[in-house]
C-alpha cells in the first residue's frame, strides 16, 4: 500500500473539513441515515476529506469515531494539512489542544473541551501516520486539496505510513533548493526590516519579497504539501497588502488549481472555506481572494465542472460562537453524496448540486 489508495466500490458520503465540531459531525452523520457504529441501511460509506483536528471544541471526539469507524471498514479517510501538521510536530494556530507550547496562546481565541492523555497521544498519532493522501477508483478522486498527476504519482511511490519522514525529506529538499541562490543573504537581510510577530494581527507587515519567495518555493516542491494545503502564487504588490489569514500575515493567495483540471475523472476536495451564502462581496484580498465568488455554493467547479469542494467552514464555527451568532450561520459541515451529487447538512438541509460536467465561464 502506498499513500494513493484504492476508494472501494458503492455509494459514498464525503464529509468535508471538520475541525474539532464534533457535535455539527454526529448531526451530520444521523441525518445521513448512518448508525453511531457507522452502519448504514443502504450499504452506504463514509470518506473524510481531512482536518478533523484544531480550533473547533473536540478534536479527539472526532478522530475517535474516525479511527473506530475506519477500523470497522464503514469509512477511509485522506489526510489533510492539519493533521500533517500534527505528525510533524509543527505547531500551529488552533493546535493548543494537542500541543503544550500553543495552549496559552490559542485559548485567547479558541475553547477546548478536553487534552489528550499520554496513551491518547500515543494511537492519536499512530492513527494519523497510516492514513493515505488520496482516494481513487474509475468514477472519483478524493484528495484534501490538490488532484494532480504529477504530484500524485510521485505520491503513489510513498510506503503508507511514511507520510512524515518523506514529508519531511521533501520539505529539506525544498528549503535546500529555495536557498541555493542569494535567498539566505536576502532573507537575512529583510529579517531587520520586520521583527515583529506575523502572527500578530493588530501589526500589519510591509510586503517582503524574500519572505514571500521563501514561503512560494516551501509551498510548490513538496508534492505532499501540495496535495495538503494547495496550490499558491505570490501576491503582486503592487495590487495587494500582505492579508491576515488562517492565524498569520500572508504574502501569497490560494490558486484555484481547478480551473486547469483537465481529466475526465471528477475530484472532490476539502480544505477551500467555501460558504452556503454566495459572498456578495469578495473578501478583499483574503488567502481564498474570490476563488468562489463566481460560484453559488452549491455549484461544480473548474475547467470541466467536475471539481467540488465540500468544505462549508464549520472550522470558523469558533468565531460565529464567540461572536454569539445564532441564526443565519456561514459555518457549515457537509457531506457530498456519490452518485447522487446532493449535499447533506449539518442541520439537515438537504440540497442537488449544479453545474456538474458543465465546463464554468472564464473568470472576467
Ligand atoms: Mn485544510
């Protein structure tokens, strides 16, 4: 077995990007039609899309019943950046659940119902470290963020369970190659220029170039990271200010790598912070920028309409919390139901996607 792994035959229910909302995953799970063994009526199976850790309340409830359901063959799952970063030991925002050096930190912003014991540490980490990067059969490709041939195949030659030493390996490799030229001088050089934190929000940084070309080149040499956390492009600017996203100040925005998917075969991703209300204003600037502000959200997407992305933000419930919304939530769990291509929500909406296979217009 390497990190590509065969998804099986039948029906399936793929739930997008969860983040630690345990109670919005078992909502989702009943509407659904599954039992709490994960047992289905119709034969049915789930597949998680990845990041079912950070932020959110309980991110240990949720890869219990991951783990459980996996191991009784009613699930599979793919890996995504969150949970990478947890094998890595890199910790980042929303990881103070699990990692002693973040808490203090994190709980200025996020609630943790519980931390993990040693022993839960233990098979929380051997869970993690046999998951695969990517799903497939003839019908359907499941990855958290980016379907790619080249990547993928480089993916495919990976044992399982060897998703961090080659992670890591790739990550060397990628700095060693970012730095080979003048890069170490200019990076040393600007490092005078901004000594503040960049994970302060109230500090916005001035642009720094060998920054943002160290942070592009990490990004795009690591097929693994790729496939985890997505395609980037420096900002240009000239047009944009360094944004403040995901926890820190951003020098470079998300590509929709879709829009250049050319295979017949559909992919359904996580990981892009789509929302059930179409923004009638692109976030100015923000990591997504508009990558679907030309979509309503329930619509297909990409080059040949056969890319969907699952995630509707339940990983900034948090915030809606803490601002005390109520009514009219944007944070979202859902599942894409395969062959059928509706979309099941957490509160039980149920609702057809479009657009499927109908190639989109080209962005103005
Ligand atoms: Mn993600």
């Amino acid at each position: 077995m390497s990190l590509v792994q065969p998804l099986p035959e039948g029906p399936l229910d793929i739930v997008g990007d969860i983040h630690g909302e345990f109670d919005a995953l078992v909502s989702l799970l009943g509407h659904l039609g599954y039992d709490r063994d994960g047992n289905h009526p119709a034969g049915r199976r789930v597949v998680f899309l990845g990041d079912f850790v950070d932020r959110g309340p309980d991110s240990i409830a949720v890869l219990e019943l991951a783990r459980r359901w996996i191991g009784a063959g009613r699930a599979l799952a793919v890996l995504g950046n969150h949970e990478v970063n947890l094998l890595r030991e890199d910790a980042k925002d929303g990881s103070g659940w699990f990692f002693d050096e973040r808490l203090d930190r994190d709980l200025r912003k996020y609630t943790f119902a519980r931390r993990p014991q040693p022993h839960e540490r233990t098979w929380i980490i051997e869970f993690l470290s046999g998951l695969p990067v990517a799903l497939e059969r003839d019908d359907l490709r499941v990855v958290h963020a980016v379907w790619n041939d080249t990547l993928v195949d480089r993916a495919r030659t990976v044992p399982a369970c060897h998703v961090r030493a080659q992670y890591d390996a790739w990550e060397e490799i990628a700095l060693r190659e970012a730095t080979a030229g003048d890069l170490r001088r200019r990076l040393d050089e600007e490092s005078g220029l901004w000594t503040h934190d960049l994970e302060d929000p109230q500090r916005q940084p001035p642009f720094l170039p060998a920054l943002a070309e160290l942070e592009y080149s990490k990004q795009m040499t690591n097929p693994l990271k790729v496939m985890t956390s997505g395609a980037e492009a420096i900002i240009d600017p000239g047009v944009a200010q360094p944004f403040y996203s995901g926890g820190k100040w951003r020098f470079v925005r998300r590509l929709g790598w879709w829009d250049e998917y050319a295979d017949d075969v559909p992919v359904i991703v996580g990981h892009y912070w789509r929302t059930v209300r179409r923004r009638t204003v692109p976030p100015e600037g923000s990591f997504n920028q508009d990558l679907f502000s030309e979509l309503s959200p329930n619509e297909w997407h990409g080059l040949r309409g056969n890319v969907f992305c699952v995630d509707f933000s339940v990983g900034a419930k948090w915030k809606e919390r803490s601002d005390g919304v109520t009514t009219g939530t944007n944070a979202r769990l859902a599942a894409l139901r395969w062959p059928e291509r509706t979309l099941m929500f957490d509160d039980g909406h149920a609702q057809a996607t479009e657009g499927f296979l109908v190639a989109c217009e080209p962005r103005g």
